[in-house]
C-alpha cells in the first residue's frame, strides 16, 4: 500500500494497552469519514465503520469495516490506491483476523491474516502472485494498515495514555508484515469545531512528532503531521462506497512448482556472501520428457517473480503464462532481496546481478525436463544487457532482448531526465540547469575513490547508497558485449518507448552483431508499444500510463512464441 509519507506507516500508530472495551466505544453502526489533506490540498479520504458483534469460528468478535482513496506522488506521476477491508478483533481492540484488498494504478494488493498464539498467519498478494506468511505478533499487539485512520482511532480510543507517563507499545504493521515499536505521550487538551459544535478532548505527541486529537468520547477528531504538512480531520460526509479491482484468479491450467537456487554470489567487488533466488518453474499439465526453456532476466529495480514493481504492473506473468502454455518450461524469480530471494543487498553490484542470472539459467541446464539444447534467454531493459553477457558464457539456443539499451547507461538515463524535465513544463534555461547539475551527480556516482553523500545535491543523495550499482554500470560496453555474441538474437522494441530509443538503442544492436558476423539476427519495433510491450493509448506516451492496467501487446507474444518455436524445433 501507498503512504501518505515516508514516516506516516509508524506516525499514524497509536498506542496498545489496558483501557476501554469496543463496546464502551462503539454501537453498531457507527461510522466516520475522514479527509486526508496535503498542504492544505485534499487528496484522499477514509471510511470506517462499526458492524457490532459477530461470532468469528466460535469466538465473540468486533467487525469492522474501512474504505480509502488516497492519491500520492510519484516519481512517474500521481497514483490513486483504493482499498477495502475487514477487521475483527477482541473485546480489547486487538486483531483477530484481517482481510484486505486493495488495487493501485491497475495491479491488485490483498491481506489475509489471522491472529492466534502469538503468531499472524495467512497470505500475501500482489498482482497475480499470492504467498504464505508467518510472523511472530505479541498477543497484546495491535494491527495498523498505512493510511487506515480508523485502526488508529480504535487504539487511541480504547488505550489512551497517562497524563504522566508515555506509553510504550508494539504495532503489527499490514503493508511490512513485521511488528514496530511506539510511544505517545500526553500533550494537554485541546477544543476545536466540527461543523457548528464544539469538540473537546485530549492531545498526544508521538515518537515520531505526529499529533494525534481525541474527543472525550475516544473518537479521534483529527491528525495532524506537521513534517509533511499532512492534516487529517473528521468529517460527516457520507461513508465512501468504492470499487476495487480483485487481482484475478492464476490460471489453473499451468503446473507450477515452487524453487530455490542457491549460490555464493559470485559478483565482481560487489556485496557478496550467501543468495537464495525464490522462483516459480511452470510448464503445460501433462508436458513430459526434456522441454525448451525460457528464464526471464528483469530489468532495474527490485521486482517480484510475477512482474511486480512499485505498484506497477510490468507484464512478466502475462508473458511467462503465454510461453508455458506455448509448450516451454519457463522460470520466472523473485529478485534478490524481493519476495522470498535473499542475500545481500548493500553494495549490489551489476556484476552481482550477472550472478543470479548465471546461477538460475545452470539450475535450468541440470534439470531431467529441461533441454539444455533448447535453453533461450529473454532480458528486458537492464536484463538485455545481462542476456548477452549470459550467451557468452554459456551455450543458450537464443536469446531475446526486449527493449535492451544499445548505449551506455549514462547516455540514456540523461535523456530520460531530459523527457521528463520538459514534459513538466520547466523553461529551457531551468531544464538545461538541472540537466548539468544531474550530469555532475552522475560523475560523482561513478567515480573511483571514497567519498560521501555530501557531495551530491540533497536531492541525488539517497542515490548514494546505489553508488557500487553505478559504477559496475560505468565499467561496460554493451556494444563491445553484444559483438561477442554467436547464437541467435531476436531484439524487440516498442516503437514509443521513452526509456530506450527505437532509433538510436535498437538499431545499434543489430548493427554490432552483423558487423561481428552473427547471421540470425531479427529486429522487430512495434510502432505502438511502450517499454512494457503494452499499447499506448493516447497521442503520446508517458510515463504515468505505466499506471494504467493494459494488457502485454498479443502480437508482440505471438511473435516471441513463432521465434522461440523456429528456433527449438518446434514443440516437441
């Protein structure tokens, strides 16, 4: 889920303890609206709403029902989350069961989890993918949701904190699965209106600098976080009734099994130690004997098995799904420190991720129902500049880079900054400032040496933390990588991508490998896709349709399926 800030996850956390019962709080059909304000602009509101009693696998529960919208910034533009939920707790406020389902910028989000003996139990999803969980939760913790402002007023309403003593808690966060700590201290009264009346009631500041105002009847009557200029207040207007997408269900017709490939790391000066890669391997029900294979190798940033990254649907399931059912063996993983792939993450080279991929395609080349012969590679955007590096080590029948760059790193990343300067509308002058000052961020990534995240702009400085990434980056030639290939390569592009160019990336590609002397090179730019194969639906593309649920582009698929297919001997 989305938060309203960086700090609003533990911010909005309100306290635990020995106070009042739900029913000294609540009657059955109580309910409230709350507005969410930044900077004095509204951008979402929350309803929440008391069922009453109800009895829960035999036990005596309190049912709670929550709706919210709230739209935040992104570095690709605004995305709206919606989500619905259902809380049940003890007669002390704390979680017995919670179910939620959210969806934001077309990929889907739920919860499931029940409370019992000192662990919370269920399941996780994102997009098409659902896992299990298990986590320890301390029996007098209580259940906090990002941005659910009716969790907080259960708390607070039900423990509020002495006068003069801070109340130290523990929190069971939904959206981190893992439990916080957290203090509140008593800061006086207050008075205030809602509407024509007046309210009165008791103020908190907690740990974290957010204040929290409680009416004498332990409803909250606002939230205020200074830091962010965030306000939240109590309204009478009418309980939102929302409409949320449900992820749909994984197809039943594909044979999955859950995998883990294990390896020492391996990256050139990067974070090394020990790396578990969590993956699926799925292929058709009934297919036997040794299969073609395909492993998907992702682009930058962390991304789940299924495609998932930052609330961005990218498309790999659709793409896995249509090539398992096409006759092949496919593998799709979750990336290193993503889902349930561990190892570590500090100092993460290109180099180390190099490493995974070369770790998962020698898993697939030791399987009985692989044909190592039959073995194709598919990178995209970063993950087509590791396929080549891949096809040079190992024997693969082909490999696919789909919207692979064909010039340095540095190159495209200023002309994105480029893009997306002048699409917010900045002058020329101002654009060509900041485009000098992002050139010197760059050169400040990548050099060698020691230094610290000083020198950079405040704005470039948590990039620092991603400084070995860039400058393992900085050490390749992607032209020098791709003539070295031998074994057949098909390039696709979408002809409006703004991330990797049709006419400068694309063709460069094509150009090294035939001057090198590969004779089964295919380019294929389809006019109207993006950089995740889907169709642009407007003029113009940008970047805040990748928030937009699309489809992966059929003709793109059909045409991935007839290459891998001429090149596999068909399906055998």
């Amino acid at each position: 889920m989305i938060a309203v800030g960086a700090r609003l996850l533990a911010g909005l956390a309100v306290l635990a303890g020995d106070g009042a019962r739900v029913a000294d709080v609540y009657a059955a059909g109580d309910e409230a609206t709350f507005v969410i304000e930044a900077a004095g602009r509204r951008i979402g509101e929350h309803g929440w709403r008391y069922a009453g009693e109800t009895d829960l696998l035999g036990t005596k529960a309190h049912r709670f029902e929550g709706a919210l919208r709230i739209e935040t910034a992104t570095a690709l533009g605004r995305l709206e989350q919606r989500a619905v939920g259902e809380l049940w707790t003890d007669e002390r406020g704390r979680p017995l069961r919670v179910v939620m389902h959210g969806e934001a910028g077309g990929t889907s989000h739920s919860v499931e989890l029940a409370f019992a003996g000192g662990r919370a139990v269920g399941t996780i999803g994102r997009g098409p993918s659902t896992q299990p969980i298990e986590v320890a939760v301390p029996a007098d913790a209580f259940v906090l949701a990002n941005n659910w402002i009716g969790m907080i007023e259960l708390v607070g309403a039900l423990a509020p904190p002495a006068k003069d003593a801070p109340r130290s808690l523990v929190l069971f966060s939904v959206d981190a699965a893992t439990t916080l700590p957290y203090e509140l201290r008593h800061q006086g009264e207050f008075a205030g209106k809602a509407g024509d009346e007046s309210v009165e009631g008791e103020k908190y500041r907690d740990s974290l600098g957010e204040v929290l105002k409680v009416g004498r009847d332990g409803k909250l009557f606002e939230i205020e976080i200074p830091a962010g200029a965030v306000r939240i207040r109590r309204t009478d207007e009418p309980f939102p009734e929302l409409d949320v997408e449900r992820a749909p269900p994984r197809r039943a017709d594909l044979a999955r099994e859950e995998v883990v490939i294990e390896h020492d790391g391996g990256g050139v000066d990067g974070a090394g130690g020990p790396v578990r890669i969590a993956g699926t391997v799925a292929r058709r029900h009934g297919a036997s004997g040794r299969l073609p294979a395909v492993f998907f190798v992702s682009g930058s940033g962390g991304q789940d098995r299924e495609g998932i990254a930052g609330g961005i649907d990218l498309g790999t399931h659709e793409l896995l799904d249509h090539l398992t059912e096409a006759g092949f063996l496919t593998l799709r993983v979750d990336d290193r420190g993503v889902g349930r792939s561990s190892g570590p993450t500090a100092g993460l080279t290109f180099d180390d991720l190099i490493a995974d991929a070369r770790a998962c395609v020698d898993f697939l080349r030791g399987r009985a129902d692989v044909d190592p012969a039959r073995l194709f590679v598919i990178g995209h955007s970063e993950g087509g500049e590791t396929a080549p590096v891949l096809a040079c080590e190992r024997p693969l029948a082909g490999i696919v880079l789909m919207a692979a760059p064909g010039r340095s790193l540095f190159e495209i990343l200023r002309e994105q900054k480029r893009q997306a300067l002048e699409a917010a509308g900045l002058p020329p002058g101002m654009v060509e400032s900041e485009l000098e000052a992002h050139r010197e961020a760059l050169e400040l990534l990548t050099r060698e040496g020691d230094g610290d995240a000083s020198e950079l702009r405040f704005d470039y400085r948590p990039e620092w933390a991603n400084r070995a990434w860039y400058r393992s980056h900085a050490r390749r030639d992607v032209i020098a990588q791709i003539r070295r290939v031998t074994c057949p390569v098909l390039i696709v592009q979408g002809g409006k991508d703004l991330q990797v160019s049709a006419e400068r990336d694309a063709p460069a590609l094509e150009r090294a490998l035939r001057d090198a002397g590969n004779r089964d090179v295919t380019l294929k730019v389809l006019p109207g896709l993006d950089h995740l194969f889907k169709k642009v639906q407007g003029q113009k593309p940008s970047f805040q349709e990748y928030f937009t649920a699309r489809p992966v582009d059929r003709e793109f698929l059909d045409l991935l399926v007839a290459w891998l297919r001429g090149r596999s001997g068909g399906n055998r």
